[in-house]
C-alpha cells in the first residue's frame, strides 16, 4: 500500500499532516491518522509524522515550507520564490515570502526532510495556497484569499467539495475547509501528482549556484483542466 504525504508545516502546535492514497475503483481516499484521528482535524508533531512514514510506504511527502538554501541570498528570496511572486496577481504576492521573513519554519522543515529522507521516496517543497489559486476556475479564485481570512460560506463549500471530486476523485467533508488542513491535503495532492501526473505541476526554476537542502519546488499548474 502506498502513500502520499502532505505536510502543512507551522510553528509549534500548527503543523498539519494528510495521509491519501488510490483505493481501487474508487480513487483516492484520505487516511484516518495524523491530523484526522477521530474524525476531527488537530495538529501532527514532527515525531508522528516521522513514525508514520517509517511505518508506512509513502512515495512522497510535499512540504509547504522553504527546504532548498544559498548562502549567497542575502534577502532570502530564490528564483523560485521570485518566479512564484511573477505569476501571482500583485495583491497576492505577499504570499510569498522571503525564508528570512519565516524565523523557525525553514529550520523545521530542512529538520523534517532530513528525517524523512531515509524511509520516503521523494521529498518536495511545495505552496498549497498558490496551487489552490491555480487550480480554482477564475471566477472562484478569490476563495484561495477568503479562507485564510474568514469562513467559507456553506454554497462555497460545496461548490469545492464538487470541484474536488471532479478533478481527483476524492470524497471531502466540511472538515477540510478549515485553512491548514487544506493546505495539507493540497501538498498531498501535489506529491500524488508528482508520482502520478507530473505534466500537472510546474516546476520552479532552482537557479542558485551553491544550493542545499532538498527538493524540487513545485505547484499545481494553472492549466491542470
């Protein structure tokens, strides 16, 4: 049985898990471990996230956090970073943001990969709310802004719930569209395509000369209809 992994990496008691896979003839099911024991969505700590990839066979493990490093930025922002902030609509290129800007999250997330290395098969830096933009029709795309900020309304929802299982065969409740478990499931949804339909993502450019960590950075393409 194989595993795809999403990680939503916050600070402290904000980091997310999702666990997906393809269950035959009826596409991908979503695990009832990490962050959805007992059917309520709750944090993962690096230490049950690492047990279930050592448990487990996961493929690959996406990351909404920076993993690749070069001494020679000295604002913190990679080619990658800047060719995301280019596709964006200006007003939301504040998503994007300079490794500096993120104090701790980039020491846990090349602290995570490292850990994770050994047990799973690809590990990807990733930004799930940039793919969710990407991926939403234009018309809905101003939700990609609404969830962070405030409560989707019940017609949103299902309107999502609908998109979802169009384009990934996958059964959501109203538990996902609480913002960080989201963002998780998007990042499994982006290691699962990276395994499974990697014309889906777009690879951002990784120019540096001297770089470290781990990676591809990589998102939903624009064009995934």
């Amino acid at each position: 049985m194989f595993y795809y992994l999403g990680v939503d990496l916050g600070g402290g008691e904000k980091t997310f898990a999702v666990a997906i896979r393809e269950k035959t003839n009826v596409g991908l099911h979503i695990e009832k471990s990490l962050s959805l024991k007992n059917n309520s969505p709750k944090p993962s700590s690096m230490v049950e996230i690492i047990e279930f990839v050592r448990k487990n066979t996961v493929l690959g493990t996406a990351i909404d956090a920076p993993l690749s490093f070069s001494i020679n930025l000295e604002k913190g922002f990679r080619a990658s970073d800047l060719a995301l902030r280019s596709l964006l609509p200006r007003e939301y290129r504040k998503w994007v943001l300079s490794y500096h800007a993120l104090m701790g999250i980039p020491l846990r997330g090349l602290l995570l990969a490292q850990k994770l290395s050994p047990y799973c098969g690809a590990i990807l830096e990733t930004h799930p709310r940039a793919s969710f933009f990407f991926l939403l029709p234009k018309e809905k795309r101003y939700l990609a802004h609404k969830y962070k900020r405030e409560p989707l309304e019940e017609e949103e929802i299902n309107y999502l719930k609908n998109y979802f299982k169009k384009l990934f065969s996958i059964e959501l409740t109203h538990t996902f569209f609480y913002d960080d478990l989201l963002d998780a499931l998007i990042c499994a949804l982006t290691s699962y395509l990276f395994f499974k339909k990697p014309d889906k993502l777009l690879f951002l450019p990784q120019e540096e000369e001297d770089p470290l960590g781990f990676g591809p950075f990589v998102i939903i393409r624009e064009s995934f209809l």
